[in-house]
C-alpha cells in the first residue's frame, strides 16, 4: 500500500446532460458499492460553493474527476483548489470504447447509460488500484 | 492567417472565418488550386456538441453534389453531412477519424473533413453563402436555438 488511503472520487455536477448522469451514476458505483471503504464522493457543488470540509479533503489526498463534457468542469475545479489529479476521465473518451452503450435520459438512463457507468466505474476501480498501490496479489486476498 | 468575423450570443462565442464559403447547414468549403478542403463550422460544433465519431468517405470516391461527404455522431445527435460539391476525394483527414475532438477544438483548422478535387466550382461555389451571409444566418439561428431555450 502507499501512503494515499483513500481516493476522491469528483463526477461532473451538470444538470440535463446524459453523459453528466453517467459520471455521476458511475461515481456511485465506485463509492457506495465496489470501493467505499478506499473512496470518498466530493460533491463538485460544495467545491464550487466554497465548502471547508470539502476543500480540505481535496486537499488530503488525490482525485479521480469524471468529467460529463470536454469542458471538464470536475477537473479544472480540483486543480483551481490545489488537488492532485490521479486521473482525468471524460464519458465521452470511454463512449468511444462501448459504442454500442449510448446513454440517453437525465433523471433515469437508459439501460445502456446504465451499462456505460458501469464500464466507467471498472476503468476507474483500476485507476483506484494504481493510485493506493494496491496489488492484484493483494486484491484477491 | 485566417480572420474571423465574430458574435456573442447569450454566454457563447461564435467564430466565422472568412476566407471561406459556407452552406447553411454549416459546412464550410475552402478552394484552394483547385482543391477543395471541406470542415464544418465554429457554430455547427458547439450547437451540436461534443464529437464522439467521425466517419468519412474514403479517397478516391466519387461525390455528386448532396451525396453524404461524412458523418458525425455527437453526444446530441448523429448527422449526415452533404457535399457542397461534385468530386472526388483525395485526402481525408485521418487525424479527424482517431481524434475526433479536433473537430471541436480547431473547426477551421486542423479539424478539417476531407479534401476533394472538383471541375465545376465556377458554378456550384455561386450557390455557397460567403462568410458575411453566413455570419448572418448564423447570429440568427443561435439567438433562436436561445430563445427556444429560455
């Protein structure tokens, strides 16, 4: 292990767009399901708002920002507080891999946005891995 | 180096270049020797999003005019675009294909589509907008797609 123990984990905050949805339907895959113990969820709004707490936990360790857009408003929002970036993903960079999963819908995705956030948050699992240093060894003890 | 006619409409910028011709639907269409390079707009872009794919039609085909040049999947929409021209392509832009988001980053630039030798310009480049008529129904169709958004 590293001396990182958890991992931000920063979706997009956009409202109305489906791949937005997706960064934040994969968000809580990552951390209410597959890593919570090695996550923390920011929510990029109390970022933006100015929150304390939030702001000194960007600050404590590493963030993954998982960007709707090309904008990439998760991103530029942790660099702006200071945060280390472990990665930046974009939906769209790995729609481009699951062509066929096109998200559609904004409160409730399709079964295929579903999927996308799905392949989203399995990116991201390794990105976790490699950020805490964790070993496959170790994983599957 | 390429100058822009430009317009702010709500939050968003819009850029037309002006040493080019245009269609309405947001083609653009550069001549040079004979050659002509084909992208799309500043405008075109932004209205429909980020582009997810691009796919060209391959060199060496033969184009009437209207017949599909491209087609774009964006995270909107998916498009068909129509050729402004009759000719066939010489050089597509593969950089297009591989990184699509150049199309977005660089519209007039490095982002172009393809480039297609022609032998009726003289006439069919009489029937494109140039940029001051285009800018025009550009700044139009944007305060609209605003005024649809309000």
């Amino acid at each position: 292990m590293s001396e990182t123990e958890k991992v931000n984990i920063v979706p997009c905050s956009g409202i109305g767009k489906s791949f937005g949805s997706v960064s934040r339907l994969a968000a809580y895959y990552i951390t209410e399901d597959d890593r919570p113990a090695d996550t923390t969820l920011v929510p990029l709004a109390l970022l933006v708002l100015g929150d304390k707490d939030t702001n000194n936990t960007v600050l404590s360790n590493p963030s993954i920002t998982l960007d709707g857009c090309k904008l990439q408003c998760a991103k530029k929002m942790i660099g702006e507080c200071g945060g280390q970036i472990a990665q930046d993903l974009v939906v769209l960079d790995v729609y481009r891999d699951h062509r066929d999963l096109k998200p559609a819908g904004i409160a409730v995705l399709n079964e295929a946005g579903e999927k996308l956030a799905r392949a989203l948050a399995d990116v991201v699992d390794l990105i976790i891995d490699q950020t805490l240093g964790i070993t496959r060894e170790e994983k599957n003890a | 180096m390429t100058e822009y006619l430009e317009t702010t409409v709500d939050k968003f910028i819009f850029k037309v270049a002006t040493d080019r011709l245009f269609t309405p639907e947001g083609l653009w269409v550069k001549n040079e020797d004979s050659l002509v390079r084909i992208g799309v707009t500043d405008f075109f872009q932004q209205r429909n999003g980020d582009i997810a794919f691009v796919n060209l039609q391959p060199v060496g085909k033969m184009l009437e005019l209207n017949d599909e040049v491209a087609s774009i999947e964006t995270i909107k929409v998916n498009l068909s675009l129509s050729s402004p021209v009759t000719g066939k392509i010489l050089n597509i832009n593969q950089k297009a294909v591989t990184k699509p988001e150049i199309v977005n980053q660089d519209p007039y630039g490095e982002g172009w589509l393809c480039e297609l030798s022609v032998n009726n310009w003289a006439e069919e480049s009489k029937k494109l907008l140039t940029p001051e008529q285009y800018f025009i129904k550009m700044k139009k169709d944007a305060e609209e797609e605003v005024k649809k958004n309000e």
